[in-house]
C-alpha cells in the first residue's frame, strides 16, 4: 500500500529501552506519522490489535514476553501474518535471524550496523511498497 504525505503511516514500536523507542518516536512524530509504543510483547500483541499499525518495529529481547515468542504468536491470530514486522535488535547471530526470518518479517536489522537515521530511511522505503 503506498502512502502518500497526507496519509501518514501508524508506526507500532515494541521496545523495552526506552531511550531507543524516545529516540525513533521523536524522529518518526517529527516526519508527521502517527507513534504507538509498548515496552514487551503482552502489550505489544495488545497494541497491535487495537492501534492497527501499518508496520512495527519489534525488539527481541524484552521481559515479559520476548519479541520473538510475540511474533509467534502474532502470526497465530487472524489477521496476523498480514502485519509487517521489522525485527530491531541487538541479537546478530545468524541462528536468530534465521529464525525470526522464517517468522516472516520484512527485515532484521542489527541495532550496531545501522544508524537510527538509516533505520528511519529504511521503514519509510518499505511503507511506500
């Protein structure tokens, strides 16, 4: 689905530090879209059925509920295999990846190899597709 300037994409981050989700609600509000956030994945699961977000960005390691057993059971529930993840995430072992890939999400981006800036650029790619 394409979005254009006048329709802003609902931005779901589901993230327990909160000096990451501060600093991407701050870039993506400034940008004019619309910012939800959840600090583990019970809420998250929550978030996304009510807020309906047009994509999410998951970490995968949170109390609780891990991003990754979210994302199983996201997928679970009607509906679920149609929301776009991307995983944001520290773990950058090629076994998590894998794993969360075959989860379908739209990317797996390691924290330390991207700058918020390019992360910021990449979600609004993938929301113009």
């Amino acid at each position: 689905m394409f979005m254009d300037e006048k329709a802003k994409a609902k931005i779901a981050i589901i993230e327990d530090d909160v000096t990451i989700v501060q600093m991407y609600r701050t870039k993506f509000l400034n940008e004019g879209y619309t910012v939800e956030m959840a600090g583990d994945g019970v809420v998250g699961l929550k978030l996304i059925a009510e807020f309906q977000p047009d994509i999410v960005l998951l970490d995968l390691m949170m109390p609780t509920m891990s991003g990754i057993d979210m994302l199983r059971e996201l997928r679970q529930r009607p509906g679920g295999k149609d929301v776009r993840v991307v995983v944001l995430t520290n773990m950058g072992d090629d076994e998590t990846a894998q794993s969360v890939k075959g989860l379908g999400v739209l990317e797996y981006i390691v924290k330390a190899e991207m700058t918020p800036s390019k992360v910021a650029e990449r979600v609004k790619e993938l929301l113009k597709k």
